[in-house]
C-alpha cells in the first residue's frame, strides 16, 4: 500500500469551491483496479490549496507516480503550482509495520 499526494496551490483566496469542482471533474467512473481510494481535501491554512490523494494497493511506489497521478498533474496545472509526490509507511516500531 502506497499513496501519491498531489497538492495544487491555487490562486484564490478560497479552495473549498475549487475542491468541489476538482471532485466532480475527477469523479472517476472506471478507476485503476489498484487504487483503493480517492479523495480530496482543502487547506484550512493556508486557504488557496487542494490536495488530492490517491491510495493505491499494489507493489510501489512508483518512481514518477502513476500514469493516472502524472495524467491528473497535467489537467491541474493551469489551476496554479502542482506538486506530486509518492509516499510509503515509515518502517519503524509501532507504525503499523
């Protein structure tokens, strides 16, 4: 299990609305059979990001992220700076490891 986070920073004051748009423009009718979420969330502080995270079940992560993670990359740009990054549990005592 991985995850790959992509984080946009907008350009507006407020990203509850901009969060809400990138959910229905995202909503995936036929996901990846190995991703095992998907989910978007807005910046309290500051106000003007949106992170969306993808949890995917299947050996990686993959160096780059994943087609549908580079692909979402792409679309995101024009909406401000995009930042993509994988992410695996620490492998330490007590993490769940």
């Amino acid at each position: 299990m991985w995850k790959e986070i992509i984080r946009v920073r907008l350009p507006l004051p407020d990203a509850k609305q901009a969060g809400k748009d990138f959910w229905e423009v995202f909503n995936l009718a036929h996901p990846p059979k190995e991703l095992a979420s998907f989910q978007v969330y807005v910046s309290h502080a500051p106000e003007n990001e949106v992170m969306l995270m993808l949890e995917w079940d299947s050996k990686g992560p993959i160096q780059g992220g994943s087609d549908l993670g580079r692909s979402l990359l792409a679309a995101l740009k024009p909406y401000g700076r995009v930042e993509l990054s994988t992410w695996t549990k620490a492998p330490m005592p007590g993490n769940g490891q």
